[in-house]
C-alpha cells in the first residue's frame, strides 16, 4: 500500500466514526494490513487456541476474534467469552464462511462473521454494523445499580465494625437468597473488618483505588475476600497511610465496580472525616450512625448528625443504633429522652453478647454461625430490615 493509500484509509476511518474499544485478537500473519486502524482499533496478538487476555478482554466493547472451526480449544475459548462477558458483542474471524460454520457461529451468540484473511474494508464493515446493532438497543434500560449503605462510628469501641459485618450478612439474607453484599474498609488506618472474619489478603482497597484504567473484574476479584457466604470484604491497607492521601476519583471508580457486581454495597467508614470520606458519606443511599448509651458517645452521634443536616443530607434515610445495651442497662436508658435530645428516633437498641461476638471473632466467623440464635443476632436482623426499608421508600 503506497503512502497516498494508507493515508487515505486513515481518514476515511477517521470519517467512518469507528466506536471506541474494539480489539482485534488474531495470529500476527492475519494482521498484516490491518496497520491503519491501529488508531481506533487495538490489535492483539495471539494463536487462535490461546486463552484471550482477561484484562483485555474485560475492556472490549466489541471484540474481533480469529476462529479455527477444526480445533475444540478455539471454539471453548468462544464459549468461555460467551459466559465471561454475555452481553458482548463478538465477530468471528473465518478461515471460511459457509453456512453450517455461519450457523454454528450464531449459536455461540456471535453477532457477526467474517472471512479470513482480514480486509480493512470488510473488518470495518462489520464493525460498523455491530455497532448500529448496539445503539439500536441503547433505549433498554440501564442495570440498578446495588443501593450503597454507610455505617459510620461516633466514637470509638462501640463496635461499628461488628455491626457493618453482621449487617451486610443480614441485609444480604434478608434481600433474598443467593444475593450477595460487599463490605468496603474504608477506615485506612485502623480497619478490621476482614481480620475479625480471620480473612487475610496481599491486596487491599489501596490496589483498586490506584489501578486506574487497570480495575476491572479479574483485579476486584483478586482483592476481595470471602467474609461468609452472603458478603464478600474489600480489606483495608496492612500498612498505616495518611488518610487524606486517598484518591476520591479512584475510590468512586471502585464502588462504581462494586455497585454492578453486588447487590448491596455497605462502607465501614472512617471516624474521621476527611473530604473524600464525607463525599462517599453524603453518596450513601443510607447512613447508620454507631454510639452507645454513654454521654460521650450520644455527644458524638448528636454532632455527626448535625453535620449530616449541615450538607442537607435527607434524614429520613439516616437511622441511629446505640451498641453494647447488655441486660439491666436498658433499665438506665431513657430512649425517649435521648431521642429528643438528638431530635431524631432511635432505629436499634443492640444488646451486645460480649461472649458470643468474642467466640465468633475467636473462629473467624460470624455471630450466627457460633449460635444460631441470639438477642444480638435478633437485633441485627432487625436493624437489617429498617435499614433496608429507608432506601426502598426513598
């Protein structure tokens, strides 16, 4: 191809409005001649029985991919693409185009052929039209994306953390079965929630929040650990970092992932709040405020609740759980007077098993699973149900 030709199918690319994220994944021979369209077009190359990159793959919008119809392993990887990324748009690279392999190819879900040796001029054709075929179902309406929940500590050691633990569990349970929740460590200096379950990772929120373009499903799943069968945990660094050092635009990318992924996304925050932390506190569908009966404490809940309306933050969605009220404290508590102190409603008196939380946190396991039932564990699903309420009236 002379300079004249290959600047020429440049700007006729450029001119044809080629959709962003197309990858072309085929051996190096069937490339050649496909250089022009390296600008809107990443080739990848790769033999046609090799698994595809994964960390490729999960940026696709539409993918190329050379086919060989005589070898099982080539056609897996299409079916393993398939159940990866279901709503992908796919075109198979042929070495031939007859109507049995044609047919084939559609029951594999791809979208459209084309046959090998690659042309610029048909590849683009294809492309072209699996993207009209896109936008021609962009009305459909966009997934939910899951309702995010904060649970926020006035002061320390009124376990907020063993609350946002077993919350996300009952929440999960209570939403249906099968439904999975995501518990984020927000709290970069001294979190805990995945040490309480005895979960241990290499990774933590810190390699998600500074992956930028490089977050993707393969990465979130290296990170999060299993906390029960209802909710996974995003720990919290190892190490100590300066908690104003946190990259909000990262952060938001994270839970974005995490709001597709799940069905619930609970953040266990920081006590002090920092401007990231009371960004992702005020984008919260629900705050819980964490305290406990003691003057101190009802002081920091009155003052975090303050803020809230400060930033007009809705306060029918935040609800108030007052922690450890072990038996014969209650006798002492006058809720109604401290309700209107704080001039707002009480939503969980949580009697606190000291015993029971310290045996479950002993075997790396929730409250539930050392006794399955409990004053604790009934007050939890309880304050599940509340909180769970507030998003679906709002």
């Amino acid at each position: 191809m002379s300079n004249f030709q290959k600047f020429n199918a440049a700007e006729t690319n450029k001119m044809a409005g080629l959709p962003e994220q197309v990858f072309v994944f085929a051996r190096p021979s069937e490339l050649d001649g496909l250089e022009t369209l390296a600008d809107t077009v990443t080739l990848v190359e790769i033999e046609p029985s090799e698994p595809l990159p994964a960390e490729l793959v999960s940026k696709a919008r539409i993918a190329v991919i050379e086919v060989d119809p005589a070898a099982p392993r080539s056609l897996a990887r299409l079916d393993a693409l398939r159940e990866a990324r279901p709503n992908l748009a796919i075109i198979a690279g042929l070495p031939q185009v007859d109507l049995a392999i044609t047919r084939l190819m559609l029951r594999k879900g791809i979208g459209d052929v084309v046959p090998m040796p690659f042309t610029t001029d048909e590849l683009l054709t294809a492309i072209l039209e699996v993207e009209r075929e896109q936008a021609d179902t962009s009305d459909e309406p966009a997934p939910e994306l899951a309702p995010v929940f904060a649970v926020q500590k006035c002061v320390g050691g009124t376990g907020a953390t063993t609350i946002a633990t077993h919350l996300a569990d009952a929440m999960a349970r209570a939403m249906g079965p099968g439904l999975r929740a995501c518990v984020i460590d927000l709290d970069l200096q001294s979190g805990d929630a995945a040490s309480y379950l005895d979960r241990k990772s290499r990774k933590s929120l810190i390699d998600l929040v500074e992956a930028g373009a490089r977050l993707d499903d393969e990465l979130f799943r290296s990170v999060a650990v299993e906390g029960s069968e209802t909710f996974d945990v995003i720990a919290a660094p190892a190490d100590i970092m300066p908690i104003e050092e946190l990259d909000l635009g990262g952060l938001r990318s994270v839970v974005a992932l995490a709001r597709r992924k799940y069905d619930l996304v609970l953040f266990d925050m920081p006590g002090a709040l920092t401007n990231w932390a009371m960004s992702t506190l005020l984008g919260a569908n629900a705050v819980l405020l964490v305290g406990n009966g003691s003057i101190g404490a009802l002081r920091q809940v009155k003052r975090k609740l303050q803020l809230l309306r400060n930033f007009d933050y809705p306060e029918a969605h935040v609800a108030i759980a007052l922690n450890h009220t072990a038996s014969g404290l209650f006798k002492k508590i006058d809720r109604k007077g401290i309700e209107d102190a704080l001039g707002h409603r009480i939503s969980a008196m949580v009697h606190s098993d000291t015993q029971l939380i310290e045996q479950a946190q002993a075997r790396g396991v929730l409250a539930r699973d050392v006794q399955r039932k409990s004053r604790f564990a009934a007050d939890i699903d309880s304050l599940a149900q509340h909180m769970l309420a507030l998003v679906e009236e709002g």
